[in-house]
C-alpha cells in the first residue's frame, strides 16, 4: 500500500524483520533504504543479537539518509532487565537535499508500518544518536 503524500511502499520484508526482531528477538537492529528507483523501502542491513550499538552506528552510511531500529537492552535504576525499540531517522547533513526530504516526507507512514517502537529518535550527525544520548531516552 502506497502512501499517497509520498507514495512509498513498505516491502513485506521489512515488515516481517521488524517482527522477528520484536517477538524473537534474533537481530540486534535493522538498517532500511529507501529505493528511489522502485519507490520503495527495503531492508538494507541487520544486526545479529551480539551486535553493539557501535557496531549499528557504523552500518549507517556517512552522508545518506536512512531508517532504523535498535533494540537496546538497559537496567533500570531499580535493577530491572528492560529493552526498548528505538526507531531512528538517520538523516545527515551532508546527503542530498532530495533524499531528506523522499525520508522526512515517507517517515509517519513507514513507522507506522512497524507497531511497537516506543522512543523515537531523528539524528543528522553522529552525536545527536551517541549512546549516552539513546539511553538517556530509554529511561
């Protein structure tokens, strides 16, 4: 199903590795492009489950756009086991001023294609997504 604003496409894969990545847990994070030429999100890269988040950082492409999620586990201040499914618009400075806008206009509609992200996170360099700055957001 098309977004008419945008009219991207959502492939099933990315739909089902989200799935798997909530329920089961076997990847990490999942690293999604859109292609122009198709108009249509895919699943580019994931993360196994022993993958760190500096290893996800460096699967984002320095001057591209592109979409995410991480699973992150953390310990409350109460000593609790959680984890928490970021979702992260990854939208650098230095990519090109049409492929920011194809992902800032396809975002809503590709993220509510992935039920269960619950923070949400948009970076245009490498610090606004550091690991003090995600954890901060998982409490």
């Amino acid at each position: 199903m098309a977004n008419s604003a945008s009219g991207m496409a959502v492939s099933d894969e990315c739909k089902l590795k989200f799935s798997e990545l909530k329920t089961k847990r076997n990847y990490r994070f999942i690293v999604f492009k859109i292609e122009e030429k198709i108009q249509q999100v895919k699943v580019e890269k994931v993360g196994l489950p022993d993958e760190s988040y500096e290893d996800f950082c460096a699967s984002l492409p320095a001057d591209e756009c592109r979409y995410a999620v991480f699973d992150l586990d953390f310990t409350t201040n109460e000593n609790c086991q959680k984890s928490k499914i970021f979702f992260i618009a990854w939208s650098p400075d230095t990519s090109r001023v049409r492929s920011k806008m194809l992902y800032a206009s396809s975002k809503d509609r590709f993220k509510r294609e992935l039920e269960g992200i619950q923070v949400e996170l948009q970076a245009t360099d490498p610090s606004e997504m550091s690991f003090d700055i995600v954890k901060g957001r998982a409490h």
